[in-house]
C-alpha cells in the first residue's frame, strides 16, 4: 500500500477548520486508513507539544544587562551629540569665516556678499562654536585564519607572509596568492578573502567600514548595524545585516548575497537593489557564485589560542571547526577544546586526526595525519530495475547451466545466491556466487561473467544487493 | 504607547537623548525578551542575545525611517540577531545531551520551586520542549521564523506578513512545509519518537497507536511517493 498522508486535510480537521461534509469524509478516511492515523496523531502531538511552548513562562532577568545598556545608551547618545556638535561647529566655522567676508565687504562694496549669510552665522551660540569637530576614531581588525602566501600588499619591498593574530589597520592593503584568509573587522563582523584577491581597507572606523576590492573575492558576513561598504568600481556595493560575496575582475563585479540586503550603487545610483537570496552580474560572461555558497568567515572569539597545521606536502584542502583552508602550512584561532582535523589529498583521499587543542595553543604534527577510508555513500535501485536489466541475459545465464548440466553434471541442482556490488557509475564491480565451492568453476566463471557485464543505471552510491539463483534441471 | 509617542521617543533617541535610548529599552525589552525565547526555546544564552539587540537597536536607530512601524522595524532586527546567535551557536562543537549531573540539579531546582506538576513531570515537559526545539533549528531559517511566529508567538498569518515583510499566501506556504517537516522529524528522530509515543497516549481517544517500526502505515510510507 502506498499513501501520501492528507496533511492539509488533517491540519484543517485539527483547527476545526473543516466543513460538516469535509469532517465526515476525512474522519471516514482515517477510520480505514493507518497512514492517516499515524499522522493525525503527528498533527495533534505536535499540537501539545506547541501548546506547552505557549505556556512556557518566560523568565527573563534584565539586571544583569542593565549596566551595560546603560553604558551603551550614554556611548551613543555621545556620538549622536558629538556628532551634531560637529556639524554645527562646521556651521560655526564657515559662519566666522562668512562674517570676516561680511567684513570685508563692508571695506569692499564691489564683493556680493548676502548680508543674510552675516546674520544667520551669529545666531550659533559661541560656546558650540568652539567644540572641535569629533573624528571617529578607528578600529583594528585582526586575521584570525591563514593559509598560503597572504602578505601585506602595502609594504611592496616586504613578502613576509601575514599571520594570524596580525592585525589589520585602515589604509592596509592584502594580497592573496594561493590561499585563504579570514578576518574579523568589528565585533560579529568579519570577512573571508579568495584566492589571488587584492583587497584595501579603505575606511575602518567605528561608525563605517569600507572595503575597496581590487582583484579577486571577498564573503562577508556583517553584523546588523553595521555601516559595511565593498568598492568594486565603478560599484559600491552597500550592505547592513548580511552574507554576501562580491567578485570583481576588471570593471566586471558580480555579486551573491545569501542573507540580507545589499544595494549595488554606481556613481551615486542605484543599480540594483538586492534581497536575499539574489544574484547579480555586471557582465553576462561574469557569472556570480552560486547561491548558498557564500563562505561563512571565521570571527575571533575571547580565549580563543593559535592552531597550527603542518606544511604536508600530500594535504591540498584542510577542514577544521567548519573551516576550510587551502592546504601546506596553515593557521587559525580556535577555542581550545577537541577538534577533529581532517585534509585531503590531490586524489581526494582522507586523513584525519582528532585534536585535543590546549589553553596555550598547539601544532598538529603531519605524522599524526591517518588515512582514512571515506565511507561509501549507499546508493538505491529499485527492484523493477534491476529485473530489466537482469532480463535479456537470462538466456545466456541457463545457457551456462545447460553446457555444465551437458558435459560435466548431469545432476547438478541447487539454490544459490549471486552478491552482486555496483559502483556509482552503474557498472557491476563485483559478482559473488555464496556457497560457491559447490558450484563448478566453468559453470561459476560463466555466471559471473554474464553479471559482470551487467549495466545498471546510475544507483547515486554504491551499492550491493542479493539475488535468489535456483538451478533446476525441471525447470526446463 | 501610541504610535505617535513611539515616533516621539525615537525622535529623540536620534537626536543623542539618553533617557529616550533607555526608555526604548525598558519598554520594549519584555517584547524583545519574548521573541527571542521563543525562537531559540530554553537557552542560557537569552540574556545575551536580548543585550546584543538592544546594543544594536542604539547603534542603528539612526537608520530607521519610520517607513514601517518601529515595532516591525525591532522585530527584523531582533529577528537577524537571533538567527546570527543561532548560526554562531551551530557552527560550535557541541556537547553530549544533558548530562546525568545537570539533570539532576535541574531536578533539584524544580523541586525547590515547587509548583502544581511535579518536579519529574516538569522536567519532562522541559525536556520535550528542548527536544521540540532540536527539531525547530534544524528547519530552514525561513520556515522556522513562520513557524515559531504562528505555533509558538500565536501571530496571525496578516500579521507575520507584515512584520517579515512577505505576501500571506507565502507565510501559508512556509508554515504548511515547516509542520510538515516538523511531523516527519517527530517521528524519525529517537527523541521526537518517544515525544509522538508519550502523546499518543494521551491522545489514545483520538487516534490508535502505532509502533513506527511495526506499522503497516510506516511500511506503506517507506514505499510511498
């Protein structure tokens, strides 16, 4: 029996949102039917289970956060004040200088100055006038993860590899060769740069950042409230709460945003505006990320230690905590605890070892690393199928029994089991005859031989299954 | 507070009043408080999140218009930093379940707390919930904010639209496949099992019980479309 339950149908019954007639005939339904019966009770188990949610009380203690949002509260409430303080200061500023003007009108009549101008700058009370305009001031950011050869792209004269830890000021520049490197700019904000990316952090204040991407790609993950701009000229790309990745070749700019909204501006105008999940592409032939790919950058985390993974001449990726980093030396900042660290090879085959990481950080050592066997992903072919294709060799497989039973056996009779492994690709890997030492070589190789040759559509893994093999002279 | 007292207070958390940035947050913290627990479910970590929005709130209030309402304009934003706890929270290694000294001490404490349901039976019902909330987190960021506003916060379809900012039809949509992974998931997972088997219990007057594995139902599924 094969039944798709009605949930629909059993949603509305359990919200009495049924008709009379729609009640009666879906009730009937589930009287006779045990897949419905099943799922009705799903339906009104997790019902309960909402219901006990709902009367969950809450219990929230809002002292402990007090401080700090006091804190916060008076840290803003000053910038916003300090803020208007300079520009009124500005005001002030130009005003004093429009009155000297107005000055200097009165001695120069010919100099068209709007009287106006002189009264409208007096009303700034001096005292505001005097408050120096408030800069921002900056923030550093810090690389948390490194793989191959990141250096800072601004000292030319230098190819010192930058290392985790380093930090990242305004106005530095990064260049990537082969590799990855995962910084954190502000709290909960952070970026992962591609490989071969040239990337300048134009601005990183308190207030805004600014990323000018010159070559390459750059996945950003940015905390809501955060001012976050990637350059990609002639683009901006201008971004509050989100994870997108931009890349940029030449003037070609293509843009994937996995979470969030972006607004993609050139020259002050709006190009195109971005909701998750959304793609866009400056060129046609510049086709952007897939979605859904976008790299997830690592972010520092308090009491966080070094971790360094060995220059492993067989390990082209590693993997660790959700990070992927190409391979050769490599290192990142992790939380200590245990880790298992995995690497691949050229050929795709595995290694691992699990990691205890200490409080005063560690190294793992590449003789650690063991090859692992990757678990075969199973695969799945229905039965009807395998019949089809077992079907036209029929023939050939009594045949083998015919000239075993002709020349050799005349008595020969029994049941068998043929194990038959196929690969990913549908080919037959592997044919087995179970309890084949009874079996005749010539008949046996004959057998294995037509299933060998068997072809099955791809199963989407491996997979091994049994067949019932029953040789019978009566049969035929 | 009227919606013109909301403009008013954050008129003047814009222009740098003090008082106005506490005042939003003494009045909106229970709201905010609320959200946050029901879309994480029990965690230690509510307190956190419930600071980092309003940290967030302060350093934003600058960018809200007032195109929408404010108070859909702190949902969202309550919304993302939530789903930012969660994510943060996944991508950590994670620990054994419960361990038997937690559970205890957790027993102890409901037994000092008292109550009309018995220690044993309240720590039941918490873990169910927890269990309930293991299978919430494994939906889709969007399924599960439907969800969670609908089963959980009690919001009208109209009124998820509003505050997520989505059609109706699309909220009907979302909520109809989370349920529907939710149902599949209570089932096939051996905590979500014991919980449909725990209910079915209770539920026995509405429906007959039947053992997963044994099931004819289960067996027709398995082949099923």
């Amino acid at each position: 029996m094969s039944h798709t339950p009605k949930w629909r149908a059993l949603i509305a019954l359990e919200a009495g949102a049924l008709s009379a007639e729609g009640e009666r005939r879906i009730r009937a339904h589930i009287a006779e039917c045990p897949v419905c019966q099943r799922a009705l009770a799903e339906v009104q188990a997790f019902e309960v289970l909402a219901n006990e949610v709902q009367s969950q009380p809450l219990e929230t203690s809002f002292d402990a956060m007090d401080l700090a949002i006091r804190r916060e509260a008076r840290a803003q409430a000053n910038k916003i004040r300090g803020r208007k303080y300079a520009r009124t200061g500005a005001l002030a500023a130009l005003g004093l200088v429009a009155a000297a003007a107005a000055v200097f009108v009165i001695s120069r009549p010919a100099m068209e100055v709007a009287p106006t101008d002189v009264v409208a700058v007096e009303t700034t009370p001096p005292e505001e006038a005097s408050i120096e305009p408030a800069e921002v001031p900056t923030i550093e950011g810090v690389v948390v993860a490194v793989s191959g050869d990141v250096t800072d792209g601004e000292n030319e004269s230098s190819d010192e590899a930058l290392d985790v830890g380093a930090p990242l000021r305004e106005g530095a520049r990064l260049a990537l060769g082969v590799g990855v490197t995962h910084v954190q700019v502000a709290d909960g904000t952070g970026f992962a740069l591609g490989e071969q990316t040239t990337l300048r952090a134009e601005r990183l204040r308190e207030n805004e950042i600014v990323l000018a991407l010159e070559g390459g790609s750059i996945s950003s993950e940015v905390k809501t409230g955060t001012v976050y701009d990637v350059l990609a000229p002639p683009y901006r790309i201008r971004v509050q709460g989100t994870r997108f990745e931009v890349r940029r070749e030449g003037d070609k700019v293509a843009v994937t945003l996995d979470e969030g909204i972006v607004e993609v501006i050139r020259d002050n105008t709006l190009v195109r505006h971005m909701e998750a999940p959304d793609r866009w592409s400056s060129h046609e032939d510049f086709v952007a990320a897939e979605l859904g790919s976008v790299t997830i950058p690592r972010l520092a985390e308090e009491g966080a230690v070094r971790l360094e993974l060995p220059d492993d001449p067989r390990i082209v990726r590693w993997r660790i905590d959700g990070l992927a980093l190409t391979g050769g030396e490599a290192a990142l900042t992790a939380l200590p605890g245990d880790f298992d660290i995995e690497g691949d090879d050229e050929r795709g085959r595995l290694y691992r070892h699990h990691f205890t990481l200490m409080p005063e950080g560690g190294a793992l050592a590449s003789a650690d690393l063991e090859a692992v066997r990757r678990p075969a992903r199973q695969g799945h072919l229905e039965s009807s199928v395998i019949a089809e294709v077992m079907r036209p060799t029929l023939r050939t497989m009594r045949r083998c029994y015919e000239r075993e039973l002709q020349s050799n056996n005349p008595n020969l009779a029994g049941g068998y089991r043929l194990r038959v492994s196929v690969g990913r690709d549908g080919r037959v890997t592997r044919v087995q005859i179970r309890t084949a030492d009874d079996l005749p070589p010539p008949l046996r190789n004959c057998l294995v031989r037509t299933a060998s040759g068997w072809r099955f559509p791809e199963p989407g893994g491996v997979l091994t299954f049994e067949l019932p093999l029953n040789l019978s002279a009566t049969g035929r | 507070m009227s919606e013109d007292e909301v403009k008013a207070l954050v008129t003047r958390a814009q222009a740098g009043d003090e008082a106005a940035f506490y005042r939003l947050f003494s009045d909106y913290r229970e709201t905010v408080a609320r959200i946050v627990h029901r879309v994480m479910g029990p965690s230690p970590e509510i307190e956190d999140v419930v600071q980092d929005v309003f940290i967030n709130v302060f350093r934003s209030i600058g960018s809200f218009r007032g195109d929408a309402k404010f108070s859909t304009w702190l949902y969202r934003l309550t919304a993302n930093v939530t789903k930012m706890h969660l994510r943060k929270k996944k991508s950590r290694p994670r620990f054994a379940d419960v361990p038997v000294v937690e559970r205890m001490e957790r027993l102890d404490h409901l037994e000092r707390a008292g109550g009309v349901e018995s220690p044993a039976e309240a720590l039941a019902r918490e873990e169910r919930i927890e269990a309930l909330y293991r299978l919430v987190h494994k939906l889709s960021d969007k399924k599960r904010e439907v969800l969670v506003l609908h089963d959980f916060e009690g919001c009208t379809a109209s009124e998820i639209a509003e505050r997520v900012g989505i059609p109706v039809l699309t909220v009907r949509t979302r909520l109809f496949y989370a349920r529907k992974e939710l149902y599949a998931a209570l089932s096939s997972e051996p905590s979500g099992e014991g919980i449909v088997d725990l209910l079915m219990d209770r539920l026995s007057g509405k429906a007959k019980r039947k053992r997963r594995s044994s099931s004819p139902a289960n067996e027709a599924r398995k082949v099923g479309p």
